[in-house]
C-alpha cells in the first residue's frame, strides 16, 4: 500500500476519474443530436426542402461533434501524463466538464439564432472557457508535480497550444459580433490546424 | 481463486459496480443541461433580454452540477476503501443512486418554480436523502467489515462531515418555506465549506 | 497469446462486453427519470397539487429504477462466472440490452395509461422477454461450457430463480388484464422476494 | 516505460479510446428508445389500436438497435486487434462515432416518413458511411502496421466483409429510391446473412 497523502488522489483513482471523464464527454457528444430534430412539413413544403433546410445543422453538428473529440483527445492526452491528482484539480477537472455538458445547449443556440452575433458568443465563451480550464489543469498539474518525470517536457511544450486554443476561442466572442462568419472560421480552424499548430508549438519551445 | 460466501461480491466485482454507478452519475450529470432550453423570443424581445432571464437557470444547472460532482467524490473515496461488497451495500448503491437520477427532474422544478418553498424543498429533500443514503453506505461498510484496514480510521473520521452533509440538506427542506434563499445558501455552503468541514471533521474525530 | 476459436471471445473481450453492457443498463436506468415532467399547472391548481398527482409516476420511477437494477445484479452475477463468450451469446445479449432500453417506454406507457390493462401488460410482456433472454444466456452459456468450473453448481442451482422470475413476469401479462393491481403486486414481489426465492433456490436445486 | 514516438497512442491508450467509443455506442443505442413515443389517444381512438399503429415504429427501433449492436461487434474485433493507434486514426474512429450518434435522428427520420424513399436513403447513406469509416479504418491500421502480427491474416480476411458491408450499405441509398422495402430487405440481410457472408470471406481470402 502506497503512502499517501490525506486528501490526494493516486495512480489507480486516476482510472475512475478518467471512466468518469470520458463518461460525461460521451453523454454530451451524443446529446449534440438531439440538436437535430425531424422536420415537420409545412403544407406544400417537401421533404426534400425540409431536409436541405437542415443542412446548416447537421453542420453545426458536426462541427460541435469535432470539437468536443477535439477536448477528449486533449484531456486524454494530459491525463496520459499525470501520476496523481488533488482536490483543486479534481475541481477544474468538473469545471472543465461542466462547460463540455453545456455546448449541446450553445450548439443548439447558436443553431437556431444562427445570424445572431450574440448566439455564436455564447458558443465562442464557452469553448474558450473550457480551453482555459484544460489549460489551468495542464498548468497546475506541471506547478504541483502531478506530470510523470518523462512527460514534464512534452507536457510543457504543449503549453503554448493549450493557450493558443483558449485564445482562438475566446478572440471569437468579439469577432462574433462582427461576422458570424469569422467566428465560425477561427472555431474549423482549431480542427483543422492541429497539425500545423502542433509543429508550431514544438519549434517555439525548443527556440 | 478466493474463497467467496454465497451473495457476497469480492473485489474485483467492486471494479464493475464502481463502473456501473460512474455510467449513472455521468449521465444524470450531463442530463442537466436538458434543463437549459434554447428560448423561444416573444414578439419585440431582443435574444439578449431572453438570454438574461436564463441566468437563473445556468445558475441552478452549475450548481446542480456542481453537488453531483461532490456526491461522486464522496462516492469515490468511500469505494477506494473499500475490499467486498454484499447485497444489502448494493441495494443502498442503488438507492443512492435512484436519487441522484433524480436530481435532474428535482433541479428542473426548483428552476421553473423558484419562488415555491415547495420546489426548492423537494430538491433539498433529495439532496438530503442521497446524503443519507450515501451516509448508511459508510456505516454499514464499516460495521460488516467492508472497509480495508488501513482505512478504517480515515473512514471513521470522516462520518461526521457525512452526517454533516446529510443535515445540511435535511434542514434546507424546512428553511425552504421560509425563504428559498436560506435554502439555497445552505446548498451553496456545502460545495464551498468543503475544505472546513473537512477540517473540523479531522478535529472532532482527533479530539 | 492463447489459442482461440475463430469467432470466439475470450476472457479480455468480456471486459469489454460487460463496459458495453453496463454503458446501455447505465442510460437506460437514468433516461427512466424523463418520464417524470415537471408540472404546467392548470389556473387556479396548487403546486402541491400538482406535485400530489405526480406521486405515482414516482413510484413507477422508483418500481422501475429497482427492476432495471435487479436486471443488472443478475447480468453481472453471471458475467462474472462466465470464462468466454461466443457469437450467439453476443447476440442473446444484445436482445436482454434492446428490451432493457425499451423500458424507458414501457415505463412512460403505463404510467400515462395507468387504468388500462393493455399498458401494464406491454410492461410486464417487456420485463417478461427481458427476463427469459436473460435465462437463455444463463443455459446457453452452461451447455457449451462457458461457465468457470468452480461456478457450474452455483449457476445450475441459480436456474429455477430465472426461470421463476420470468415466469412471474410473464404471467404478469395475463394479470394485468383482470387488474393492474395485481400485476403491480407481481412485479414488486420480484424486488422484495429476493431472498426468500434465493433461498427456495438453492434447496430445490440440494433436493 | 516504452519508448514511444510523439503523437502515438501506446497500448494502455487503447483501453481508454475503446471506453468512451463504447460509452458514444452505448448512449447511441439506448436513445434509440426515444424515437417511440407514448402515443396521444385521438377521440375514439383505443390504447390498442394506438399501439398497433405503433409497431413499425418498434421494428424500426429493433432493427437500428441490431445494426447499431453489429457495428459495436465490428469495432470491438477490431480493436482487439491492434497494439497501437495514432491521431489520423483516432480522426477517423470520431468520424465513426459521429455517424453512429446520427443514426437516433437518421431512424427517427425513416419511422416518421416511412413512404418516402429520400427518408430511407438517408438512414441508408448514414449506414454506408458508417460502413466505410469502419473499413477505412481497418484499412489505415493494415497499412501502418498498427494490427498485431498474430492478427494479421484474420484482419486482412475480413477485408471483403467490411467492403461488402459498405457496399450493401450505400447500394440501399439508390434502392430506396425504387422502393423502400428493398432498401429495408438489404439492411435487414447485413443482420441475418451475417454467418453466410462470413464464411463467403474466409473462402474469398483462402483461395
């Protein structure tokens, strides 16, 4: 039996709060669906009307869908890394999970008031806080050496792309409401990009 | 292979029940967002004024999220400690966690009748039972001999702050139809007192 | 790596199996909560009224909740004593999930229609079919010897509660169109008589 | 600690993507219940007519739970196959997973407009899509070595299946033009000529 600290998480309870991690994510990727409900026709309206009509979103779908993966991959991957885990964390982790259970609400705003700049803000914030709350884990986990000696400097390579997404994220709230479009823009941009942003976020930290 | 009473479950069981009641509080956690309905603008109300009057329920969605949240670590580190399970601690699990899966409809009825003494007691009223629930857990485990041994000290302190928790929700029913912001108060403190409470439980069990 | 029959599970791929089992029992048992609607209430109705007249809807909640969860011990009981898993079995256990997440259904229909024979008895004919798909499995896995040695006598002995408890429920059927009531008493008896009928069990099968 | 390449998902990784692919499966599946409604009686109208009227509606619940329960079956062969995944594959199983979190809305769209052969090539299309993320993904792994030595030869095997999966699929999206049952028939053959087209397979691989 390992040593261990009143109030501190092992290695093995990491297991549990990632089974209830992922739990919550996979609830509110598929939930996203719900978004997507089966047209009534309007008389005289056919089906295939209705159905082109939901093209924007199935869209929004998809690309709410995205993102989310998008978080699980990166959450994963930090927590690939860690050796441990406290109560402060523990409490980011369920901040973080609680901005993640709320964007099948913002998808559904923003696709119901899509030319509404306000509704693509609601979407914007919430991505952008979810990314910060990922980021502060992945900082407070470095600054209390929860990070696996052999992860520290990949995981501290990483951190410019961690900031680099909440900004993206958070610059869309005001670009939001200049262009609905722009948002949406900087929001495939993070799918997108993540390769060149990866390669980006290597050359900074070794310069 | 262990040796193994008839109905008894070993340890390794305890890996898919810990699983079990991880899938129900993510999914009745991630169902609270359902609360949140994207709003339908009356003629001449602006999506900002709609938005506005959500406040209250983004309010009762984090903090509903945010005592799931403390009820699945309570739940966690009572299971860390624990080596067996029997029928009657799985009857209890499920009883715990029937009334966590109601803690969305209960939420849902405290956020349209938030003036009603009687809506935000029958979420006190659940609240204060899965506390119960959840404190007979800990009290049974230790009095069949569930608990490891080299936590049953730590298991032992920590009764009082369960029994705390428990009252806490139990007396918001009555504070409730005396105003529903003494209730919701007495909510509150239990996700931000943690840290106290934790330490008075400490110095209670110590002294 | 051990030597497997094409299309043949092994001992890993029943963790996996029972993640996914568990995963659809965990939705099913939390989606039965949407049954229960927050109240409109009629002018001139009190809430408590209207929270009165919800009183059965919780106890079909609660009776639903218990069966779903009786449904999972028994699942994982025989999980655990099972070293393999074939293509049929799969199969066996995929039609036990799809009439365990039809109860959601079952539930709402015969608590909306609760006078009405016909929706009792499409209850108790879901239970009913849930019930014998469960004993198939139990048979099926100990004709082609997928249950461990040491758990063959447990799980022969354990086959007259099955059977028993699926004809309960399937005698439900018929009850429920002299009286719901009865039908009601039938389905409960199977959460309370747990252990009276373990016990018959077992002397019948030391007979 | 094994030595692993940047952006490379290890095998302890793979135990954490096959959980969340089947918490996404499992969600999937069960919400499939939400598509049968209780019905509203019209005036005159008996509870067992309603039901009656019912009962495609439970065909096309059952039939999208089997298909849905296949894909799980696939995707668990393949998974227990691999010893290592990387992001472009990681990319593909989301694409996966969002196709099989549409086929909620996709069946719920076939059961409303059940005459319309639009309605049917687009669950049609939604499985054939499916279908081939699926092989797509089978093929990725083939390629760059992420299938383990000893499963090679049984991976590669299995090549036609998945493509005639696909095929039968995606060739059900014209049919349903013609005529919904056709493109019904075909569906239901990928359920029940499972056994058959395996064993067309392994004689197609061998010879």
């Amino acid at each position: 039996m390992e040593a261990k600290e009143p109030g501190t998480f092992s290695r093995r309870d990491l297991g549990r709060i990632g089974a209830f991690t992922d739990g919550v994510m996979a609830v509110a990727i598929t939930l996203l669906v719900l978004n997507l409900e089966v047209p009534t026709l309007a008389s005289g309206e056919s089906l295939a009307d209705a159905l082109f009509d939901l093209l924007p979103s199935l869209g929004a779908y998809l690309l709410a869908f995205a993102l989310v993966g998008r978080f699980w991959v990166l959450h994963h991957n930090l927590f690939e890394r860690l050796h441990g885990f406290d109560p402060p964390l523990m409490t980011l982790n369920l901040a973080f999970l609680a901005l993640i259970a709320l964007l099948p609400f913002s998808t559904d705003l923003y696709d119901v008031y899509t030319d509404e700049g306000l509704a693509a803000a609601v979407l914007g914030g919430t991505l952008g806080l979810a990314a910060l709350a990922h980021w502060e884990m992945n900082q407070y986990a470095l600054r209390h050496g929860f990070v696996r000696a052999e992860h520290r400097a990949e995981t501290e390579s990483g951190r410019p792309i961690g900031l680099g997404l909440a900004a993206v994220f958070l610059l869309s709230v005001p670009a939001a409401f200049l262009t609905v479009h722009l948002a949406e823009a900087m929001w495939i941009s993070t799918v997108l990009l993540r390769y060149p942003l990866r390669r980006l976020g290597r050359r900074t930290s070794s310069a």
